[in-house]
C-alpha cells in the first residue's frame, strides 16, 4: 500500500464555473495528446497511445473555429483549455461537454494517407457544430428539453456557418450527408428535415418534454435540421449584421445562466426592430411548412400558401408568417416580402401583403432565392415554363431549389413525375456535386422503389443515361488541381451506377480493387469507400473473404468501415447472412454492430434477411445499444420495405415486444412503408409513360 500511494499522482482541478452538470465528463485510458495555443486557450487532441498525429488537422481546425466564435459571439471563449477527445469502442458521435468535447474516432482523427476529402469535410463539420455547443448550449443552457432545439438547431446552424466560411469551396449549405448511414434519410441537411416535415409523424420544433426520459425522442431531425434551416431563413430575412448583433446580446444576457426560445426572439427583436417572436411562432409552435403559390397574369403576380404534405390526408390547415425571397432572372437585386396572408385571391385585408409588385411579362420570376426559405414553391404552368427556360442564367443554389420543389411535388401527388424529370432533361451541361447528388438521391430512392417491377430494366437505363455522362466527363483519374466536389462526384457516381447495374463500372472497379490489394497506393483514398463497396455488393466468396480479411487486419479506421460496409452490401443472400453473423460478434465496436444490420437491410437488397435475423437475435443485439438506440432499431429495419403488410408486421410486432417510448418511430416507420407502397403504385405508369415517349427514347 506505501508503495502505491508513493507512486500514485495527485491532480487538482481548478474551480469549476456555474455550469450544467450533465455537461461535466471524466476521461481515463492509456491516451497521447497533441497541442496548441489559439487566443490564449489552450488546445488539444486526445486518442489512444500511437492515434494522437492523426489529430493534427482537428487541432489546427479547432484553433481556426475557435477563434472565429469568439468574434461572432462578441463573448470569448471563458475557460482556460478546449480538449478534443477521441473515443474508442462503444461511443457513436460527439458530445459537447464544456472543456472537453468527446469524438467517436471516426469524427475527429484524420490520416493523411489513407483519408477521403469527405472525412476530411465531416471533421471539420463536427468540430464546428460541437465547438458552437460550448456558446451555445454551454455557456447558455436550455432552461428544459422542450427548448433543446436551442442547443442543436443553432449549433448546427452555426457550425455549418463557420465551415462555409473558411471553406466555400465545400458548398456546404449543399452539401448532401455524405456519410453512409443506412437508418436516416440522406441529402441536403433542409432537404432532410423538410421530408420529414411533411408527415403525419412530425412535430413543432419546440415540443412539450416532460421527463428526461421523453426528452431522448427529441433528438431528431426536426430538431437538428429544421431548426438550423429555420434560423438561416431568419437570417436571410433580418441580415447577417443584425443577426449577429442580436445573438451578441443573448450571449451576454444569459451566459452562465438558462434561457428560453422567448429570450433569442426578444433578444433579435431588440437588434432588429422587427417581431421576431411573431414571425417565429407558427415556425416553431406548429409542426410541418408551407408551399407557396404563385400565379401570373400578365404584370400582375399573386401568391398564396397552404401546408404543404406527403401522405397525409386531412392535415390540419395551418398559417405561417412566411419570409419571402424572389428575383428578377437577369437582375442581382434580391426582394424580400413578409407574406401573411393565406387566400388567392387576398381577401380579409391580406392583398398587399400577398401581391408582388407588377413585373413586365417577358421577365421571369424565380421566388426563395438560393433555396434559403424553409418552403417549398409551386408555380402556375406559365411560369414554370418561363423558368425553364432560363435555367442556364440561374445559380447552382437555384437549380437545385427547384429540383429538390419538383421532386416533393411528385412526392407529394401534386405533379407527375415527367415535371421532375423533364427539368433535369434542361439543366446546363456540368457536373456540380450538389445538382448531380440530388439526382443521384431521386433516382436511388426510385430504383429502391422498383425491385421486382418490370419497368425497373427500363428505367436504369435511362437513369444511366443521364449520370454515366458526368461521369465520363470527371474520368476515373483526377485531374490537376481539381476541386474537392469532383472528387466527392466521382465517388458517389461510381455508388450510383452500380446500382443502376452499369457493368462496365463494376468491372472497372473489380479490376481496381485487384490492383489495390497488391499495390495500396494504386487507389486514391477518395475512392476506396466506393471501390470497395462495388466490389462488396457483386462479391463471391472468395471476394467477400478477402475484404474481410483486409477489415481485420486494418488498424484505420475509415479502412475498417470501408471493409464492413462492403461486406454488408453483398447482394448474395448467403454473404448477406454471414455479414449479419458479425453483428454478434466484437469485431465492430458495439455502436456500430446495429449500424450493420441496417446496412445489410438496405445495401443487400434483403431487407427480409436482416429483419429475420434481427427477431431472432434482438436481445443480444439491444445489449450493445442504448436506450435511444433500442426505441429505433426495429423501426428503422422497416424503412427499406415497400409492401403494406410489413407496415402492419411491424405495428403488430412493437404491440408484444417494443416498449412504449419506441411508439414515435413505430409510428415514423409505418408512414414510410405505407408512402414507398403507394409511392410505387403511382410512380410505375408514370415512369412507362416517360421512357416510353419518343423524346425520352431517342435520347438514350
């Protein structure tokens, strides 16, 4: 005993500022350090022995936000240190604790040789979203749950901010959600949020919570995603400057101290002389958005709105005071209107409020300029057409707008299918990521749609003939200098063509990854997830071996998920079965053994396997989840399904073996499968239509 306590290590810790004890945290292991100094805080990258290099980009990323936040916030940051934890094993995503943020590895380290540029980008993102936490969340601190969207809705505003600015070249408010993750929807972050918006399951984004249990269901993407395209729109409309003032005085009200939704809006409102709290209310108190309509006679331009929703009849009718943005095509000067009324033609006082000013006929009027509105916009046939014409003097930020419109449209059964598709027939000849992987998403969620249907050939390929071009035209090597987004396209179109069965990329790819087991340097790190994941899907036993062989013996990170990603995409039924097995087993750390399943379930094309194999082995499975995961994980095996009858499997199933608190994805989960199985059922002869038109054929 002497011996010990005459080798042990006495550590004091300073005072601890008033503070939220649930942001406290305790880290211990066999860890290395990495370290700077950035307006006199000292930071550091924490990993386990022989990891701590691989945060060197995190930390010189750390020192460029943190000094960014302390100018915006106009407060700096207040305690002495800033670590940035990685964590091994059983630890999935980032927690914002003050002083000492924690990282699954994945999101914080970063190996220059073996890296993509889209790790590279998600870091940065992360960092930035959990670094704003330490104002916002931290510093200020929600007074309960129902206002948690305060914490992740800003933080996630404002990361995205901080990385645009430091990194237009990203086009991060375009940015699709570039890590595979098979049980969320993927896209545009606004696009994401709107989807799900747009249903019978969503909810405000302020939500009563009334114990810390419920507040688990919270974290979500209305939460997360609505709140921050919510606060950009705010932005858009009051201006960067005022914004930013009106932020400053929340911070220096409230800082060491709780607040409320209440206090940012007065706190706005002081900056800005405007209602923010009336504006914000139907935003924030009431669930779903609106769709505005807009209609032309001759000079004269009328909106009006109403909800806007995807399978679900009978909605309550709700009324928003909506920001909106519009131009002149050809013109840079970008209006704003505070439109509140609700009936077309304006009635009850609403007429100046929901009438644009007269614009000459000939000039086309393009309504929420850069996508920045939280709504989506129909217009008459007239001006639809207007607009497609005058596609090639519209910004990227535009184009996508009104391709991410035309497919909710179709979504929603309020257009045909030939609206979306014919607008992507006329968009200017380029490879934009943001354009490009929006398509990519449609298509991928349309060809999901179609397994076992006939019209399924016939539309891969002219699904192909559309994307093998951009393709073609970026070429499989890298050209000098090119932008981060070529690399980023490459990538997901060498994905998106092997689902649409394009044989000479997967034999491109099958060659590649030959060369690359011999010779690693062969394959560029931005394409190896890619490559692999062909190369997994279309694998033998012999292949699929390999690739698990390679995933045992890597001591990357990303190479390992590079691997299980690979081998739970085997189309194979019996490679998707022994994909399953490792599930069971610790060769993935425990948050990512639910992960796996789910992949399987959408990458093999076996949901049913993946579902079969859940049930019968759900209780070891649980063991390695928490509770949020445990509320989720059945439903989410669910959302690949496209039949009726598994909507009423599942509800039957959760009825005898789900606990109440998973009712809310239950329920997220039957109002997807009961949409993908109407979906298909209107989607097919509207598709046979399209490619059937001699237009259409021609071309392919």
């Amino acid at each position: 005993m002497a011996d010990k306590i005459e080798n042990s290590k006495e550590v004091r810790f300073a005072m601890t500022p008033p503070m939220s004890s649930y942001l406290n945290v305790f880290v211990t292991g066999e860890l290395d350090a990495i370290e700077t100094k950035a307006a006199g805080t000292q930071i550091r990258v924490i990993a386990t022995k022989g990891k701590a290099e691989w945060g060197r980009y995190a930390l010189e990323s750390t020192a460029q936000i943190l000094q960014y936040y302390n100018d915006y916030f106009g407060v700096p940051y207040p305690l002495p240190k800033l670590d940035q934890i990685a964590i091994p094993g059983g630890f999935g995503g980032a927690m914002e604790n003050w002083g000492g943020i924690t990282y699954y590895e994945s999101a914080l380290l970063f190996d220059p040789k073996k890296s993509s540029a889209a790790t590279r980008q998600r870091i940065y993102e992360v960092i930035a979203h959990e670094t704003a936490h330490q104002w916002f969340g931290d510093l200020v601190t929600m007074a309960w749950w129902d206002n948690l969207w305060l914490n992740e809705g800003f933080a996630s505003w404002m990361g995205s901010k901080c990385t645009a600015h430091f990194n237009p070249e990203w086009e991060v408010w375009l940015a699709k959600n570039i890590q595979r993750d098979p049980t969320r929807r993927t896209g545009i972050a606004k696009e994401v949020a709107m989807e799900g918006d747009a249903r019978s399951t969503t909810h405000a984004i302020q939500q009563p919570v009334a114990n810390e249990a419920e507040a688990n269901s919270a974290f979500d993407d209305i939460t997360y995603r609505k709140g921050q395209s919510f606060l950009r729109m705010l932005e858009s409309f009051l201006g960067e400057n005022v914004f930013r003032d009106g932020i400053r005085r929340y911070i220096a009200a409230h800082k060491y101290s709780n607040s409320t939704t209440a206090d940012l809006w007065n706190a706005l409102s002081d900056a800005s002389g405007k209602p923010v709290g009336e504006i914000a209310a139907a935003w924030t108190e009431q669930p779903g958005f609106p769709v505005v309509m807009m209609k032309r006679d001759g000079e004269k331009i009328s909106l009006s709105q109403e909800r806007f929703t995807i399978n679900f009849a009978n909605a309550p009718a709700l009324l928003w005071k909506i920001p909106v943005t519009y131009f002149v095509v050809g013109e840079k000067k970008i209006e704003s209107r505070l439109m509140t009324g609700k009936i077309d033609p304006p009635q009850d006082g609403f007429a100046v409020a929901n009438n644009l000013p007269n614009v000459a006929a000939d000039r086309v009027i393009k309504l929420n300029a850069n996508g920045a509105g939280n709504y989506r916009v129909q217009y008459d046939e007239s001006s639809w057409k207007a607009l497609l014409g005058a596609l090639a003097k519209l910004n990227l930020e535009d184009r996508v707008n009104l391709l991410s419109d035309s497919w909710a449209l179709v979504q929603a059964n309020r257009a045909d299918v030939s609206l979306y598709l014919e607008l992507i027939g006329k968009l200017p000849r380029g490879h934009e990521l943001a354009e490009r992987d929006q398509i990519v998403n449609a298509f991928d969620y349309i060809n999901r749609l179609l397994i076992g249907d006939s019209v399924r050939e016939k539309f891969e390929v002219y699904a192909r003939s559309i994307l093998r071009p951009t393709f073609d035209e970026l070429s499989w090597e890298p050209k000098k200098n090119e932008s981060p987004r070529d690399s980023l396209l490459r990538a997901s179109l060498i994905a998106a063509l092997e689902d649409l069965n394009d044989q000479e990329i997967i034999a491109a790819c099958q060659k590649r990854f030959e060369k690359f087991v011999v010779d690693p340097a062969s394959l560029a790190p931005d394409l190896r997830a890619s490559v692999c994941f062909v190369v997994g899907q279309n694998a033998d036993d012999a292949t699929w071996n390999k690739l698990h062989d390679l995933g045992l013996k890597t001591t990357s990170i990303e190479e390992k998920q590079n691997y299980y990603d690979a081998l739970a995409g085997a189309r194979d039924p019996k490679l998707a079965a022994k994909a399953l097995q490792i599930s069971l087993t610790d060769e993935l750390p425990t948050s990512r053994a639910l992960h796996n399943v789910g992949k399987v379930a959408r990458y093999s094309g076996h949901p049913d396997l993946a579902w079969d194999f859940a049930k019968a082995n759900m209780k070891g499975l649980l063991e390695k989840t928490d509770a949020l995961g445990a509320n989720t994980f059945a439903p989410s095996l669910f959302v690949f399904f496209s039949e009726k009858a598994r909507a009423d499997e599942l509800k039957t199933y959760a009825k005898s073996n789900l606990p109440a608190t998973s009712a809310k994805e239950v329920a997220k989960a039957v109002d997807e499968v009961e949409f993908r199985a109407e979906f298909k059922q209107r989607i097919v002869p509207q598709l046979n239509s399209w490619i059937e038109r001699p237009d259409v054929a021609s071309g392919r």
